[in-house]
C-alpha cells in the first residue's frame, strides 16, 4: 500500500508491507527531499542541546548508522529573546538549526518544543503556552513563539504542541481541557504555518506531525475526527506519546507515518510497539544503559545457538563487575561496531572504573548499533511474514528486564538532576552552601568576642579567666 505523498512532493511515505491498516506491523521507507531515506521502522536518536550524548559529531558520522535526530526547543531557550540560535547567519534555503548543531546535511531534523523524556514542570499549561523547563529556570512556551520558531529554524519535521500532563494522572475535567488546547495548538500552528488550504502550504517546507494525545478514543475523538476530516491536507504524520494510541488512529490517517514518543522499558517493549504499527520509535533506555555501563547484548531473529542454551539470556553485559577485568573477548561476538572491533571487556571495566569519558562515549556507539541490528531483523521478519513466531522466540531466549544498575554513570548536571517523583528529595544534594559551617567558624575565630565553644585558653586570651 503506497500512502498519499504530502502536497508540496517534498516528502513521501511508502508503506512496504502490511497486514492491516493499524495495530499491525509493518515496514516503509520515509524519504525527504535532500535527505537519507530511513527505512521504517526505525530509531530517532535523542539529543541533549542537539548532540547525540556522548558521541563526537564525527563519530556520529563515521561509526553509527543515524540518520536523524530529535531535538527539543526548551533546550536552547534563554532569558533573552532571541537566543543566540536564531541569529545564526543561514542563507534562505539552509536551516539556522542544522547550522548550530553542526548536523550532517543529510540527516532528518525532527523538532520537538521539549526534550525527550521531558522533565514535569511545577507550571500549568495555559490556553496559549505550555510550560518548558531550561537552562535558566522554568518558563512558558507560547504556541506563537513555537511557530516562529518553526519558520525561523526551518527543521524537516516539527512535533506540534500538545497539552500533556506529566507526573500524574489528569482528571476528567483536565483531559477535556487536554483535547480542546492541543486541538487549538494544532488548528493555529496549520493556519500559521500552511495557510487556509492546500494551495498556500509552500509558505514553509517543514513538515508537521500533528499530537495525539495519551488518552482513550473516546475523549479525544472529536479531534481525531478533525484530523481526519479538516486538517488531512496539512500534515505529514503523527506523533504519539504511548503505543495504546496507535489502536484509535482512523484507517483513513493509517497511510501517515507514526512517531512514537515513548519509554520503552526493554528490547521486548519495542518489539511490542513494532507490533502495533509504530514507524519512527524513541529508545531512552539505549543511553540510560551506556550511562550504567551496560553493553547490550542480544539478537533478533534468535538463532538457534542461542535457544539452545535453554534459559533465558540476560540482555546486556554490566561491565563494572570484576569478571570482567581479565576478560579479552570483545563485548559482543560479531559485532562490526567500532567499540568491539577496537576493543575488549577488561578495557571497559578499566576505564569505567577510571571514570574515564571513553567508557560511555564507546559503550553509546555500541549500544546503538545493538538497537540499529534488532530494528533492522525486525524489518526483515516483517518482510518475511515472520515477526510474530520470531517475537516469540525471543521471549523464550532472554529475561524480560535489562540488567540492574551497579555502578556509577557520569556526571549528572542540570535538567538531568529532578526528584524521582512527587515529594521526592532531589537526586544530587546542592552544591551551594557547603562551606557555610566553616565560613561561620572562620568569623568566630576572627571575632574578640568569646564563642561558648571556646576552651580555658581562649578565655585566658579574652581576658575572662586566668589560667591556674
């Protein structure tokens, strides 16, 4: 099935092959004019003020296959405006964003007005903003700020604003307020950024993937409608935030690619997400490994060498245990990444242990590979009419959860230091005010008047007793 290509022939989606329209595998190539194809499904890389964590940008280029990347606004949001990204020289065909993250020219830019995962922010949302946390505190996003935005920075792809409720469950009245903004967010970014019909869509060549919101098909069903009915012609995908989402899409809007904003917790989450339909996904868990020092481990279709171990497998290698400090075999047998093809385990433990930047930054270009491998024999499975028997298998094959957390990862700073919940003590204690004791005992110290902890010489010295 071949999807409808957008109005402006820029960017097409071509689905391969499918069972069903939704809730079913399925894998298709998304092409954008001066772009690489990416072959879904697929990956989106995750980035922190636009670099890929841990990874140079050379390296990107030379030993990872990415080929697009995700980043979010509120990482580049100042106190002034504008923020020294907008004033990025770029001729009119070039995007001032791509410019200042030194992104490849040919990778996919997608645009998110926060982070991924984002961080929940004690402000509400309000009829024209979202609230955004950056580097100088917690601020408000105006949804015409984020157009400007969208015409200024000009990436290939913008995720629209949705109202979402971070950190809690919202209330019946709070998830009607959920639809109606994030249908307005989306009616003005398309009036704005598109015009009133199809014929002025030349105003801007980014393409928009329009929110859909985690809540069930009834609540949000009249906006799904207007989707379908009034702003079909506008945009070029959807950009969901969990994969029970992917069951309302209408068959109409089946022939649009899906962007996933999820949290997958393993290799066997995303398989399930692959199952229902999702096209481009987000991993959070691929970094969160190489920060622990975890080197993945595991394989899709399984083969039979592995099944015939007759456990389950873990799913990765903790590379601080010592069992690992002799050990010279490479992280993973026939792995072509740059970290296995250079090196072996006791080089990792090694350097974990020396806090050195080189464990993470090798382990992330491995990591990445492990996951480009199980999407690329997903694709083949789906293509083969197998994906179904293979899941299966790999279930039988590995544990169901990543290996636990033993040792430290780098430095956290930043928007990557939040409470772990709601009435949470913060995870990194305040760096400021820790010589405030001894800044205090200073003063005593200098003072002529006599402090009570003071002993029988000090009182001899301020004249209040002799010593006998």
């Amino acid at each position: 099935m071949d999807s409808e290509p957008s109005p402006s022939h820029e960017m097409t989606f071509t689905i391969l092959g499918s069972v069903a329209p939704v809730l079913a595998p399925r894998v298709g190539t998304l092409a954008l004019a001066g772009r690489q194809a990416i072959a879904t499904p697929n990956l989106v890389p995750l980035t922190s003020r636009g670099a890929v964590p841990h990874i140079s940008h050379d390296m990107v280029r030379k030993e990872t296959s990415i080929n697009s990347l995700y980043v979010g606004l509120e990482d580049f949001i100042e106190r002034k405006h504008p923020a020294p990204l907008y004033n990025v020289p770029a001729a009119g065909h070039e995007s001032p964003l791509r410019k200042f993250i030194c992104a490849q020219d040919d990778a996919t830019l997608l645009l998110g007005p926060r982070r991924f995962p984002a961080i929940a922010c004690p402000p509400n949302n309000t009829e024209t903003s979202i609230a955004i946390s950056t580097s100088v505190g917690f601020r408000q996003l105006e949804a015409h700020r984020y157009i400007e935005a969208i015409q200024k920075l000009k990436p290939d792809i913008a995720i629209g604003l949705a109202d979402m409720v971070l950190g809690r469950a919202p209330g019946l009245k709070r998830r009607g307020k959920m639809v109606d903004r994030t249908h307005a967010y989306t009616r003005d970014a398309l009036e704005h950024l598109y015009g009133g019909n199809v014929a002025d869509e030349k105003k801007t060549k980014t393409k928009y993937f329009a929110p859909v919101l985690p809540l069930d098909n009834t609540q949000q069903s009249l906006y799904l409608d207007d989707l379908e009915d009034e702003f079909r012609d506008r945009i070029s995908g959807l950009a969901l935030y969990e994969s029970a989402s992917l069951g309302y899409i209408p068959e109409s809007l089946g022939n649009l690619p899906r962007l996933l904003l999820s949290e997958p917790s393993s290799p066997h989450e995303v398989l399930r997400e692959i199952s229902l339909g999702a096209d481009l996904l987000t991993v959070p868990f691929l970094q969160a490994c190489s920060d622990a020092g975890i080197a993945l481990d595991f394989e899709f279709p399984v083969s039979e060498a592995v099944l015939a171990r007759g456990e389950p497998q873990p799913l990765g290698l903790d590379l601080w245990s010592s069992e690992h400090s002799k050990d010279v075999s490479p992280l993973v047998e026939g792995c072509e990444c740059y970290a296995c093809r250079n090196h072996h385990r006791a080089y990792f433990n090694h350097l974990l242990r020396a806090k050195e930047m080189a464990a993470w930054a090798l382990l992330q270009m491995h990591n990445h590979q492990m996951i480009d491998r199980l999407l690329a024999g997903a694709r083949e499975s789906i293509k083969r009419g197998t994906f179904e028997q293979d899941v299966d298998a790999f279930h039988r094959a590995y544990v169901p959860n990543l290996p636990d957390r033993t040792g430290e990862g780098p430095r956290l700073r930043g928007y990557q230091m939040p409470a772990a919940g709601p009435n949470q003590p913060r995870r990194m204690s305040k760096v400021y005010g820790r010589l405030d004791d001894l800044s205090q005992k200073f003063a005593e110290s200098q003072s002529s008047v006599a402090t009570p902890d003071t002993d029988a010489e000090g009182l001899e010295k301020h004249g209040f007793a002799e010593k006998i």
